[in-house]
C-alpha cells in the first residue's frame, strides 16, 4: 500500500468487461508529508475520491481483485481509502484540515 494525491481522472471509452462502469483516476504516490515518491498511476477508485483528495492506494493484484470482488479483474492499483491525518514519532505530518495547497473536495 501507498499514499498518494489524486491528480486528474481518466476517460476510457473501450474497455474490458471488468473495468466497465468503474471510476479511473490519476494517483501520484507521496510520501508522509506529500513530496513526490514515485511514478504516477491509474487507479480504480472504490470510495468515492476526487482530485485534490490523499487517499490509500493497494497496488497488487490479488489485493485488488479482492477488493473489486472480482477474481479475473485485471487491474492492480486500487483506491481503498481517503487519508484523514498522518503521523511520524509522535508528531502530525499531514491533516487534511489543514491543507490549503490542493483542491478542495467534498467533506468526508
């Protein structure tokens, strides 16, 4: 798992039955305090995310089909989760609250 920036959505006329109906968006992975830490991706969103929102990311296919509750799903990275707040030794590193610098996007 990771964290990431959702950073734009992704339009896909023509795909395969699984994906069908599925919400894709552009993650950029992050790292506790948000600088960039990896490659960006294309991930299926499962709860609801928008552009401007950190969210948790799985990134292995197994997990993924699992959490798509499809077994022959062939997508890898998954949004699984909206991060709310993020802490290293005892000290806030990240608090959605408190965030000016990305869009804004409805309340959890």
């Amino acid at each position: 798992m990771f964290l990431a920036d959702v950073i734009g959505t992704v339009v896909a006329p023509i795909q395969v039955p699984s994906l069908v109906g599925r919400t894709h968006l552009m993650v950029r992975p992050v790292g506790p305090t948000g600088q960039p830490a990896g490659n960006h991706r294309i991930a299926i969103d499962t709860v609801g995310a928008g552009v401007g929102d950190r969210v948790l990311v799985v990134d292995e296919g197994n997990s993924a089909r699992q959490v798509l509750g499809n077994p022959q799903a062939c997508q890898r990275t998954v949004i699984v989760g909206f991060v709310d707040s993020v802490s290293l030794e005892g000290r806030r590193v990240y608090d959605h609250t408190t965030e000016t610098d990305r869009t804004s996007s409805p309340a959890r």
